[in-house]
C-alpha cells in the first residue's frame, strides 16, 4: 500500500519530503525512504503521488512490490 | 587561517534592480571618475548613484568589486521544482564545479555559524548568497530561516537569492520584508516552443507539467516575478544560459524583454555540457558555445543593457573571490569547531582599506587614458591577464586557473571575459599539454600579462604568436593595458608589427581540478 523510493536514484535533494500529505517520508544518511505503513500513494489528497511528481530521478519513486496496494486495503 | 592577505578573484553574481521613474541605463550619468564610461563596467559607469551604492560592494554585480570582495554561498536549498536539460543533480565530487553541485547541504543554523566563520576570516566578504543547489524558492523555510538568523548575527551582510522564477510571485513580499536587494532570475527563454527544448517539466500547484504548457507556465511566472521585484526597487539580474542551436538566437528577445521590466544587469553564460556530467544536453552531444560567440551575443545585447562578463558559474556552496574557491576551508566539521570573532569594526577597517585600493585602480587607469586622447585608430585586440585580484598584474603564469581577458582601444580598456585554464604547474607532468590548454584558452588574445613566466611557456607562447608580458609585474591592470596598447599602436606605425585578426578561443568545460 505504498510507494517506495529506489535509493541507488536517490539525490538526497529533500523535494519528496516537502510534498509529502502523509509526513511518510524520512531521511537517512543522506538517501531518503518512505513509510509504507504511512504512504496512501496520495489517493485522497491528489491525483497523482507527490513524490514521483517532483522527484528530478526517473523511475525512483515507484511502487513498492512488497506491500499490497493502497487502494486494495480501502 | 589567513585573515584576507590571500586574494584572488572572486566570481560574483551582480543584480541590480531599476529604480522605477529613473529608467536610467544610459551613459551619461555620472561616474566616480567623472568620466563616463559606457559598458567599461570598470566602476560606476552609468549606474545611478543609488544603483551604484547596492552594488558596488556586490562582486556578483559589478565587474570591477569582483577583483576586491569576495561572496559566500550557502547550500541550504536542495529541492528544486523544474527540470533543467542542462542539470544533472545526480552527479557530485569534490573536484567539480558548476552550478546545481554541492558537497554537503547545511540547516539553517548550520549556514548561519559557517556565514559568521567566513566572515570572522575574510573581512572581504561581504555577501551572501543562497543559490541552491537546487531552487531556493522551492525550499522557502530552509531558505528565509538562513537569512533570519544571519541578519541577526551579521547585519552588515548583503543578502542575495538566485531563482529559477516558477515561485518568486508568491515570495516578493517576503523578499521585501527581509532586505534582500538583489535577486538572479535565471531566464533561458520568453518562447515557450524554446522553453520546451530546455525544460522537460515543472513542479506547480502540486502537478507535473510538460512540454510547451510547462514552459509557458515558467514563463509568465518568471516575467510576472520580475516584474514585482523591481516594481519595489529590488534590484535583479537575469542569467540566461547561451545554448547554442536552441536559443542562441533568442537571448537577444530574452534581453529586451527583461530590460523592458527592468531587469539591471544580463549575465549571459556559456552551456555546461560536458558529456561526464550526465546531462541531457551533455548526453546527447550537444556543444557549448566558444568564447568569441559568447562575446559576440553579449557584445550585440550590450547597446540594451549593462551585460555582465565576469559570472564563474560557481557551485551553489562556494566561497572566496570569484575565480577561487576556499569552501574546503569551511566544511561544516571545520567550521563547527572554529572560534567565531564577528568583529564589526575590524571588517569595517578593512574594507576601507579596499575602497583606497579601488580608488588608486579607478585613477591610474584614467591617467593612463588621458594619453590616448585624440588618437582613434579603430582597432581592438585583446589581452589575457594573470591576476590574484586587487586589480594587479600579479600572478605567475603557471600559477593561473584561469586568465582575465581585457578589450582594449582607444576608447579604454574594459574587462570582457576570463577563460579558465587548468593549472598549469601540476604536478611536473604533461607541460605540453597543459601550454595547449592555454593557447586554446586565450588564442583570440595578443598578449598575456604576467607577473614572471618561465622559458618554455615563453617560447611556446611567441610560437603563437601571443606575446609574453611580465614588465607590468604587480601594476595596475587595466593602467598597464592602455600603456601596452599605446606601444601597440607606436609598433604598428613603424612598421615592428603588423596588427592581425586573432582566431576563436575555447571556453573550457571539464571539471575544476584543485590542489
């Protein structure tokens, strides 16, 4: 129920957590992850997730194959 | 750590705002040396007194503050909301310098202890800039939390941001309120079809934009900006990148346009583009423009509006002169553990002691122009120039990263570039190359003002037929310049010499190599 940010993309440039609704993403050692039990990949706030919107990465917010889908557990 | 008797050139970013009612861009005004001086950049020149007084201390906005103070910038602003061809955010080392980099990012409180360490070991720096390394608009907190804490702790720091414009519109009033005199809107293009060969997309009202529409969108936002700022007399600078095959063309609309808003001061930069960075105008091969295209658009947009030449493309994390770079001098493990002296009354001593040193360059080179008077011979050649800063001849030429290149005529001389040059002392390896580096570097030049020079350069030099000139060791350059080119004209009338147009020149691409 999530999406997931691939950290070999990553550059660390914050934008991501700024855009956030769901305060899921954090910071670590430079690379920053998401909470899957926090993302609702945006259903509810926007039409298209935030993260993957901004992130300047292509294909490094995406979704995370090793949680069900949001809208799935609605 | 040296407390300022190291100085070198330092890359400054000059804004200036318009005054509204003023419309003042012409070349009449009067000048410090009460000579007018249209487009030498070389003090005031025909900046309005009030103009003149936000900048002059400002090396990123006057050519001529640049060979004496020195700025910081501060990477408080990762997140960026527009995609750039040209950028690549992904890449970073230590050995690399251009914009869009950095090494380390900072908090606000972080960058406010590093401004006051900076400031307590180089009285010349006087300004603070916050330039990324992505948008600082798009980092609004971050950012004017940095300048709340700073305006606090060192009030005497002039405050500038550099912007891409998508989000200046809603932060004016903000900009305002906390002094900020000087904004650098970078603008690429005013054509949303161009604007789609360099933007990709854009990040607004919590949507990804593509193609013509995002850039249509950056557009207006970027003008509208513009239009805000110097409405409240804030001064502003446009950057534009010259893209040569996209917009080269087009910058001279870009110009108008943003003059006609008011827009004081146009830095145009040369592309970025080496293939290494992994950009997508890198990527795809593209080329940036060589050093007499470069001059020859910002030659042809001068008669609109005072251009700035002397722009480094510094790293949003840079420190010192423009044209050097101390920020390893000030990484955040160093500075946290420095003693902070913010001495007010020190920095004040000292650069007073500055504006002697400017007022002794300004008044050699205006006695030196009384003797060309009368003469017009309607020649121009060009002259590189080793300099460490303070407006002398005063650097050796292995020692050079890079070189000044100065027009001169009879008309005066007047800074137009500066062309970087990997050092050519490395190492004791590869001479041969590195003299190549050089002559490729300042091949549109006649002459090469050092302070000494060793043999072997010397000769390969004259093999190009660009003279070696070390008899101006630690003069005034621009003093030296007309003296030489008197001479010049001397040598040219008794038939020593015969004046020939010089080829192009290679503006250099790869990474900064420091030692």
């Amino acid at each position: 129920m999530a999406y997931m940010i691939k950290e070999s993309n990553c550059t660390g440039c914050s934008a991501c957590q700024n855009e956030c609704p769901n305060n899921a993403i954090f910071e670590k050692n430079f690379a920053f992850f998401i909470d899957p039990a926090k993302c609702t990949e945006c259903i509810g706030f926007f039409d298209k997730p935030q993260c993957a919107e901004i992130c300047p990465m292509p294909k490094t917010c995406i979704i995370n194959p090793d949680v069900p889908r949001f809208a799935a557990a609605v | 750590m040296e407390f300022g008797t190291r100085k070198a050139v330092a890359e400054l970013y000059v804004m200036q705002p318009s005054v509204p009612g003023s419309g003042k861009m012409g070349c009449a005004s009067k000048s410090s040396s009460g000579k007018s001086s249209c487009g030498s950049a070389a003090g005031q020149g025909d900046l309005s007194s009030e103009i003149w007084e936000k900048v002059k201390n400002h090396p990123c906005y006057s050519e001529e503050a640049h060979h004496h103070y020195a700025r910081m910038h501060v990477a408080v602003a990762p997140a960026c909301n527009i995609q750039c061809n040209y950028c690549n955010r992904k890449y970073d080392c230590s050995n690399e310098s251009r914009p869009g980099v950095v090494s380390e990012r900072l908090t606000p409180e972080q960058a406010a202890k590093k401004v006051l360490a900076v400031a307590s070991n180089i009285p010349q720096m006087t300004v603070l800039g916050i330039a990324g390394p992505g948008d600082p608009l798009a980092n609004p907190g971050k950012t004017f939390k940095t300048f709340e804490l700073v305006t606090k702790a060192a009030p005497d720091i002039k405050l500038c941001l550099s912007t891409n414009g998508l989000m200046l519109p809603d932060y004016v009033d903000r900009i305002q309120a906390l002094n900020i005199d000087h904004v650098t809107i970078t603008i690429n293009m005013i054509d949303p079809e161009t604007g789609a060969k360099i933007y990709p997309w854009i990040y607004y009202n919590k949507k990804r934009y593509e193609g013509v529409e995002a850039a249509r969108i950056l557009s207006e936002r970027q003008l509208l900006g513009l239009e805000m700022l110097t409405a409240r007399g804030i001064l502003c600078k446009v950057n534009s990148v010259m893209i040569p095959g996209i917009n080269d063309h087009h910058l001279a609309d870009v110009n108008r346009a943003v003059k006609s808003r008011g827009a004081f001061l146009h830095n145009i930069m040369p592309l970025i583009s080496a293939p290494e960075h992994g950009t997508v105008f890198g990527l795809a091969g593209m080329r940036g423009p060589t050093a007499q295209e470069l001059k020859a658009l910002q030659d042809s947009c001068e008669g609109e509006m005072n251009m700035m030449r002397h722009c480094r493309q510094c790293r949003a994390d840079a420190v010192g002169l423009l044209g050097e770079d101390r920020s390893n001098e000030f990484t955040t493990e160093k500075v946290m553990e420095m003693e902070v002296n913010y001495d007010l009354q020190l920095r004040q001593a000292y650069q007073d002691d500055v504006e002697k040193r400017r007022t002794a360059v300004v008044a050699a080179r205006n006695e030196e122009l009384k003797t060309l008077v009368g003469r017009d011979s309607g020649i121009s050649i060009l002259i590189a120039v080793a300099t460490k800063g303070n407006g002398r001849i005063n650097q050796h030429f292995g020692h050079a990263k890079e070189f000044q290149v100065y027009e001169v005529s009879t008309a005066g001389a007047k800074f137009v570039g500066h062309r970087r040059v990997d050092n050519y002392c490395q190492g004791g390896f590869g001479e041969e190359e590195s003299l190549e580096t050089v002559l490729r570097a300042i091949n549109d030049c006649v002459a090469v003002f050092i302070s000494r020079i060793g043999n072997c350069p010397r000769e390969g030099l004259l093999r190009a037929g660009i003279e070696p000139v070390d008899r101006f060791a630690l003069e005034y350059i621009e003093q030296s310049a007309l003296a030489y080119f008197r001479e010049y004209l001397e040598r040219m009338q008794s038939g020593e010499i015969q004046h020939i147009q010089r080829g192009d020149a290679d503006i250099r691409q790869g990474a900064l190599v420091t030692i």
